[in-house]
C-alpha cells in the first residue's frame, strides 16, 4: 500500500507506463489514493471498466460501504478490528485507507468531517510497524478517530471552532486528550464539522453549520436538524466514516448530536476528562467525551481520557472519586446486569413532556428493562420543578443572578481570552476581536442578523457575552451558587434519592431513565457538570433516530457504563442510515 505521495513520485519514473492518469478515464478516481489489491500504483493497473460498476446500481441502498481488503468495515467494533489485526487480515494502514474511501464516497453529502489529518496513512503505519515490532498499546492501538474542530491537535491540521478567523493560528500543544490518545495508539484522522463555536455566538442559527465547515448532515435524512454543536462528531460515526469520535459539552453538545444521529454518546463528569487545549465555552460546564456506535467502544476511548490534568484545575477534584485500579473497562456488562437494578422515571416535567411520537418506544424499552429484572419506579422527579422550562430548552430561563447563560456567557469572555492567548500567528486574541472579525466578514460569518441563512440571529450571544465583560461580581457568583444547587441537590441528587411514598422505604436509584430526545433532560445533566450517556432505541418516521438517556450524579460513570451496556445488550438494536432526501441543501436545517 502506498500513500499519495508515492504514487506521484513513482509518476515521474515510470516512462514504461502511461503516467497520464487523466487520459485513463473516469474509472481511475476511486482508487487514485492507492491500490488495495497489490503493490502496483492504481493508474498502472490494467482497467476493465465493464468489471466496474458503480455501487449504487448493483443495490438498493444508498452508499453502500465497500468492504475493506474483503473484510467488512462497516459497523465493525474496536474489538473486531483487534482481531483482524492481530490475525493479520487489517492492517491500521488498511482502515485508515478506506475511511479515505468512504470520504471521498459520502463526504461531500454528509460534510461530517471538515479536514482530513494529511499525516493520518502515516501515523497508522508507524502503528502497523509498532505492532509488527509485538508492541501493542493496548485496544486503541491503530484504531481512527476524529476530534471536533474545538480540540487542539499540533499538526498539520487547523484548530478553528469552525471560524474562518482562526485559520493559520498555530496551537501551542495537543489538548490533553487527544495526547492521551495518541499516547494509546488511536489514529488522528481528521477534524468534524460542528456548529460554529460549539453553538456559543447565536441564538437562532442552523444546527451543525460553520462558516468554514459548511453544514453537517444527517446520514439518516439530509434535510433535519442533526444536533450540535458535535454534528459532525455524530454524523462521521453514524456514517461509519469513523470508528469513534470526540465531541464537547456545555449543555447537549454530545448527547443530542449522538441522540440525532442513532448513536452512543458519553458525557463525563465535568473534571473527570480535561478540558485544556478545548476551545471553550464554560469552565463550570464544558466536558470533553466520546461518540460511538456502541457502549463499549465509547468507553474505550473514555478509558484513555479521563485522568488528572495540571493545565485543568477542575480534574483535581477526581482525586478519590475514579477507580482504585483505574479501570472502567471492567464496568462493562450484559443485559444479566439488569436483574435487581433500581432506575428511576422523573416523570413531571420530563417524561410528561415527550415528543409523543417518541413516547410509544419508549415505553416498550421501559417495560423491556423491567421485564428484564430491573425495578422501574414512576415519578422520582425532580424537588425543584421551577427550574425546568416547559417550554423546551432555554439557558436564559429565569432572574439574571439566577440563569445558567449568566455563567456561561461570563465564563466564556474570560475562558476564551485564557485559551486563545497560548495561541499564536493569529491577531485574534479576544471575545472583542472574534465578535470584530464577524462584521468585517459577514458575508461568510453572518456577523450581523439576517445576512447569513444560517445565522439569522447575527451574533447576539456574543454580544450578550461581551456586554457583560467577564466581570466576576455577586450576581455571576450568585447565579454559579444557584444553578448547581437546583439541578444536583435540588435536582438530579433529590431524584435519585427516592423514596417510595407507599411503603415508606428510601431507596438510593441506579440511575434516572429519561428520553433523552427531550433538550429539558440533558440540560439538567449540564447544569449540574453531572454525566449522562444516551443510546438509540428508534427513528421517527422522517428516518430520525432517537433516544433513551441514563442520568447520575457525579463521578457515577461506572453505573452508566454499566448499565449502559446492559440496555445496549437487552435492546441489540442498531439504527442504519438511510441517506434519506440525499440531495437536501437547506440552511437552515429544520
Ligand atoms: C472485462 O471483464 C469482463 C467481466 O469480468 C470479462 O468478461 C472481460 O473479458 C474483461 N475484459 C478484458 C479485456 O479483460
Ligand atoms: C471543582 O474544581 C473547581 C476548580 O478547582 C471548583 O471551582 C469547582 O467548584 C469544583 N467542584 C465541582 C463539583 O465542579
Ligand atoms: C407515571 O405516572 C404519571 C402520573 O403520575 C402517569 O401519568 C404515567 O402514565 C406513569 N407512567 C408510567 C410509565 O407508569
Ligand atoms: C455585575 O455585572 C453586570 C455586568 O456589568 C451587571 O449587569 C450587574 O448588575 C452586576 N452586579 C452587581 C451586583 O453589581
Ligand atoms: C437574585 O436576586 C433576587 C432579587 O434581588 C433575590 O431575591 C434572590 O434571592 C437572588 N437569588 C440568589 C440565588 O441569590
Ligand atoms: C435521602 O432522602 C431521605 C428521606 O427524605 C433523607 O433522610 C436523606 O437525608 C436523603 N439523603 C441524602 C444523601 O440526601
Ligand atoms: C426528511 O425529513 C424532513 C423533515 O422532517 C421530512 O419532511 C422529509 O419527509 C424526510 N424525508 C423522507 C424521505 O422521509
């Protein structure tokens, strides 16, 4: 296998063959990245084109993944993938080469991955080389992953949140967990799209668009909503253009893209994964996990994630909380796991409000859990109900000193002007100049209302942000007092405390079952800094898929883990993208 380089260079040597590879025809831009059959530079190869056909007339299905040396990619899991390495069947190299494929395949519909790393054939290589060497790092080793355009990676890609004014800057370092991973033997392959500052500049804008990402698509149906600001996180994986992905989370970023998208999606306790080298939103809420097509993979990665940070004071507070052996792989479980557990239906305000198209699966997955062995007990909701929008998600819901945008539009000015000023070869060094540059160049960054399609809204949550100048006085304080306490003591904590009001008796909860299709649910998570993890259980008849989210107080993740697997074992359902509308092109999304 060669990569592009070397098909160029063996070009200029080859006067016995026809190195035009233009004049060869059409047939030759599927395989101009390499042959997979042999040694032999593809345009060299003896073309037939009546043994090629396109794919997409020999099935019904849209984009169909081809197999990948013969063996199929598609859905395949970590562990599979291991397998096939250490049998010889795969190499990295091999994945990472027809990921490029199912790129160049899906990519200009989906626009789930806004820039391929140049060096990602190289990095699997030296991985193959390691393995060949009997090195093996452990179940990452070799395996491709992206990272949202908000993780700073030190290479030959940009870190740009999606924002034309950051390209060129240079990062002064890998974020944490992209080291991390690295370190563990994962293969950087590229940046998502996402919406453009992980949805931190508007407030009515199109989900998953940016400026210098265009906007990410559903693979189940192109013209919805996808979810964000992780889309292309989600879409990549939904796509199977990816093994796994990372997203962020301020306030749904992770678990409603993966919700969208019909995939797992893991968010950490704030502080237990480091959030340093992450373009950021909020320090009190930002986390950084994993997206994937199963529980177990996402916690692969996870498990090469978390850990103390020095450059993120917030992961101290993990000191005591994480496993004395330090592993979470071990969590991971079947459908037996089941039997006995205790979960929780917060009923008022978040189960009574389910989209009532989503609520009828729900249920049966409810009563599957139950029939399961687990003891599902209806309303331990929530003590403080007032804090709860009825009207869907809303961070600016409630007195100033009291709302969770005051937080994070303080945190913000100031997180932003931290982050940025490790950041050099670029003159963008603060909230003022980002909000500057939207008006300069509006046209492509909609910094004014109603110039851009996908920013109707302009940039007023930039302007709200900016307003306020970061100033930390008593009414910033008193809304960080405010917002933790309603959504853990007052919120997820009082829930998962239950007590059955027939029998008297006080039973400490595995967890809260909730639709996690409904914002109102993973903002409660959010406020908190408390994990959630969600997994698909169905579509809507638009080809959507959605989901069922498990919550838990903090630094609970082996729960999640636990019987995030164990649902995952009971339900054994996977939804399959469909490419529904494909040539769907509206900004905004609907
Ligand atoms: C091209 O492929 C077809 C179908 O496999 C085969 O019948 C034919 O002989 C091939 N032509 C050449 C020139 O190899
Ligand atoms: C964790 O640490 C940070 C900074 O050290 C602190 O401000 C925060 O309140 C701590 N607790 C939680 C639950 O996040
Ligand atoms: C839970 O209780 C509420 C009201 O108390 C009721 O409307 C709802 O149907 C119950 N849900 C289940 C699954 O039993
Ligand atoms: C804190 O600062 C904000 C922004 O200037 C202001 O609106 C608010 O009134 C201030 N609060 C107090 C208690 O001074
Ligand atoms: C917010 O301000 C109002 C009005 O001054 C006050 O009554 C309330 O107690 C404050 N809330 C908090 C959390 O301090
Ligand atoms: C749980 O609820 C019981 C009964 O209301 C209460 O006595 C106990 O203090 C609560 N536990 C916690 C940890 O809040
Ligand atoms: C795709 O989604 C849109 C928006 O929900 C819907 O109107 C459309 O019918 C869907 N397409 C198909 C083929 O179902």
């Amino acid at each position: 296998m060669k990569i592009l380089s070397t098909i160029v260079a063996a070009g200029f040597i080859s006067s016995q063959v026809d190195a035009s590879p233009v004049s060869k025809g059409t047939q030759l831009w599927r395989r101009f990245i390499a042959s997979n059959v042999d040694d032999t530079p593809s345009y060299v190869q003896e073309l037939n084109s009546s043994t090629y056909v396109y794919p997409q007339v020999e099935t019904t299905e849209f984009f169909p993944m081809e197999t990948c040396n013969g063996i199929t990619l598609e859905d395949a899991t970590i562990d599979q993938l291991q397998d096939y390495f250490s049998q010889g069947k795969l190499t990295s190299e091999d994945v990472v080469r027809c990921y490029l494929d199912r790129h160049m395949q899906v990519n200009p519909y989906v626009n789930s991955i806004l820039q391929v790393n140049p060096d990602a054939v190289k990095i699997a290589r030296d991985m193959d080389l390691e393995r060949q060497a009997g090195i093996v790092r452990g179940p990452l080793h070799g395996i491709p992953f992206v990272v949202k355009d908000n993780y700073a990676t030190k290479d030959k890609m940009d870190t740009t949140c999606g924002s034309y004014a950051l390209l060129g800057s240079i990062v002064p370092r890998d974020a944490h967990v992209v080291k991390k991973l690295r370190d563990a033997g994962a293969v950087l392959f590229g940046h998502s799209t996402l919406s453009e500052w992980a949805d931190m500049r508007t407030n009515d804008y199109s989900e998953g668009y940016s400026a210098r990402g265009g906007q990410s698509r559903s693979p189940f149906n192109l013209t919805v909503n996808a979810g964000g600001s992780s889309t292309g996180s989600a879409g990549a994986v939904a796509a199977n253009m990816i093994m796994f992905a990372l997203g962020t989370e301020t306030d749904g970023s992770i678990i409603d893209p993966a919700m969208r998208n019909g995939i797992v999606g893991f968010k950490p306790t704030v502080g237990l994964t480091s959030r340093a080298g992450v373009i950021p939103e909020s320090e009190h809420q930002d986390s950084t996990g994993p997206m994937a097509r199963t529980v177990r993979d996402a916690v692969y990665a996870f498990q090469y994630m978390w850990g103390i940070d020095d450059r993120d004071v917030y992961t101290y507070n993990q000191t005591g909380k994480t496993p004395e052996d330090n592993d979470y792989l071990k969590y991971l479980t079947d459908k037996q796991a089941l039997k006995g557990a205790k979960f929780g239906l917060p009923w008022e305000k978040l189960w009574s409000l389910t989209n009532s198209a989503q609520l009828p699966r729900l249920l049966e997955v409810i009563e599957m859990i139950e029939a399961a062995g687990a003891t599902v007990y209806n309303n331990t909701n929530f003590a403080n109900l007032d804090v709860i929008s009825s009207q869907g998600w809303d961070w600016q819901m409630g007195n100033v000193n009291e709302s969770e945008f005051t937080v994070v539009k303080v945190d913000f000015y100031n997180n932003i002007k931290t982050y940025l000023s490790e950041v050099s070869n670029t003159n963008i060094k603060s909230l003022e100049d980002i909000v500057e540059y939207n008006y300069q160049y509006a046209g492509s960054e909609g910094g004014y209302p109603d110039v851009h399609p996908a920013f109707a809204s302009g940039q007023d949550a930039f302007l709200d942000s900016l307003a306020w100048g970061g100033v930390k006085n008593e009414t910033y304080w008193q809304a960080v007092e405010y917002v933790a306490r309603t959504s853990r003591d007052e919120g997820i904590d009082s829930a998962l405390n239950y007590t059955d009001p027939t029998t008297g008796e006080n039973i400490q909860l595995d967890g809260l079952l909730v639709p996690s299709g409904l914002s109102i649910t993973y903002q409660q998570a959010a406020k908190a800094g408390y994990p959630m993890i969600t997994l698909p259980v169905g579509v809507l008849g638009n080809g959507r898929p959605f989901g069922l989210g498990i919550m838990q107080s903090a630094w609970q993740e082996p729960q999640l883990i636990k019987y995030g697997s164990a649902i995952e074992d009971l339900l054994n359902y996977k939804a399959k993208p469909q490419f529904l509308d494909y040539l769907g092109k509206n900004i905004p999304v609907w």
